[in-house]
C-alpha cells in the first residue's frame, strides 16, 4: 500500500477506539507529521472505526477492525477493513452545518468530517473480502526551520508540485508561520518541480501580506522550469530571487 506503512488490528469494540487512536498518534510521531496533521488523522480515524462498530456490525455482530497507516510518496494513506454490513456512501444526506438549531439532524457528522479533514475518501464492499475504506491525507509541503545567518528569518522548504491539489495547504502553513511573527521567509524551491498559477497565486498573497508586516519573502534555489514560469507571470521582478 505504501513506502512505509504500521497495521493494528482489534476488535471493533467501542472500548478499543483510544487504542486506535493512540496507534495513530504513534504512527504519525513515526512519519513526522505535525500536531495538526495528527489531531486531524486522529479525528477522521475515530470517526471511521466509530460507524464501523456501531453501523457495520452493530450490536448484533462482531469482528476485527484492520486500521493500517503509511506514507507514499508525499501523501498520508489510512485504510480500515472489517466485515461487517457494506452500505451507500452516497445515500448519506451532507449535513447542513449551518442550519438553525430546530433543523439539525441529530448525528450524520462521522462521514462529513472524514471528508472534510482528509483530501480523498474511498470506500469498496466486497461480499467475501470485506469492505476496506481508504483515506488520503496531502502531506505538509513544506518544511521550515531558523535561518544559520539570522535569528528572525526563517527558512522555508518546498518539494514536489506547487499546484492547485495543494495550494490551501501550502498558503495556510506560510501564513501560520507569518502568524508567529516570522515575517521574514526564505523560501528554498530547489526541490520544487513544478509550480501552476495557484502556487504563483500563493507566494504572491505571502509575499503581500510579509511586507504590509515590515518583512519579506525571497525565493531561493529555483529549477530551470520553475524559473521559467516565474519569468512569464513576471514574478523575478517583484520577488528577490
């Protein structure tokens, strides 16, 4: 399933969700992911074992919930098999999240944050092999860390493709970096490959929102390729690169 991967298997008793959670959290320690990248994985795993115990098997069945958790490549992979009932995904109504309070359904949240705290969802039944459900989580696309040369700038690392699949992603972690007052960033692309408008429209609101801060944001280590882009969006001329 993946480059590196952990497996935990128990059975799908509510008494064993902190068990389950407490395996991801290790797994995530192990695959580096940040608290947030955790917190999140936690939140979509529990609630998958959650419908598995109560909806799958239910009170009238039991068997074993499989959790295994891995990375390939650059992505987060979380797959739960068990054998208990197969159901519709799609027949599932989406929540109204912002319904008055005499029009909220009581539960139906379980599959909405599963798809809402991770980037892809998948289920399959198979009537002799059981159901496996798959969730796929975009790593953190870019590492950070204190500049050798100046305390108050940070450096900030890229890799892989800076486009439109992971964009939010990109913009909420340099703005958070922004939040904590680091509003001086390098920003090492020599790991980058590609880079699409969205990425370009990243930098460019960084890079806006540093400066109204008295800071800045300077680019570094860019591929042929990516520099090229970078030429005709016209952005060597507004980033110091």
């Amino acid at each position: 399933m993946s480059d590196v991967s952990f497996q935990l298997t128990v059975p799908a008793q509510t008494e064993n969700l902190a068990q389950i959670a407490e395996f991801i959290d290790e797994c995530g320690t192990r695959l580096n992911l940040t608290e947030r990248e955790k917190y999140a994985v936690q939140l979509a795993v529990d609630e998958a074992a959650t419908n598995i115990i109560l909806h799958a098997y239910g009170p009238d069945r039991s068997g074993p919930i499989t959790v295994t958790c891995g990375q390939s490549n650059d992505d987060l992979v979380v797959t739960l098999h068990d054998f208990g009932r197969p159901f519709d995904p799609g027949a599932v109504p989406m929540p109204d999240v912002h319904a008055p309070l005499e029009y909220r359904l009581e539960g139906g949240l379980g599959l909405y944050f599963m798809r809402q705290l991770m980037d892809d969802v998948q289920f399959e039944f198979d009537p002799e092999a059981g159901n496996t459900l798959t969730m796929i989580r975009h790593r953190q696309i870019v590492r950070s860390h204190p500049s050798r040369y100046a305390s108050d700038v940070m450096v900030v690392e890229g890799r892989g493709r800076l486009d439109a699949s992971i964009a939010s992603h990109l913009e909420m972690e340099l703005k958070d970096l922004l939040a904590e007052n680091h509003a001086r960033l390098i920003i090492d692309l020599g790991q980058v490959y590609y880079i699409g408008s969205s990425g370009l429209r990243v930098l460019l609101a960084v890079l806006k929102t540093a400066r109204s801060r008295g800071g800045d944001v300077k680019l570094c280590c860019l591929a042929p390729q990516v520099f090229k882009v970078f030429r005709l969006a016209g952005f060597d001329l507004i980033f110091k690169v």
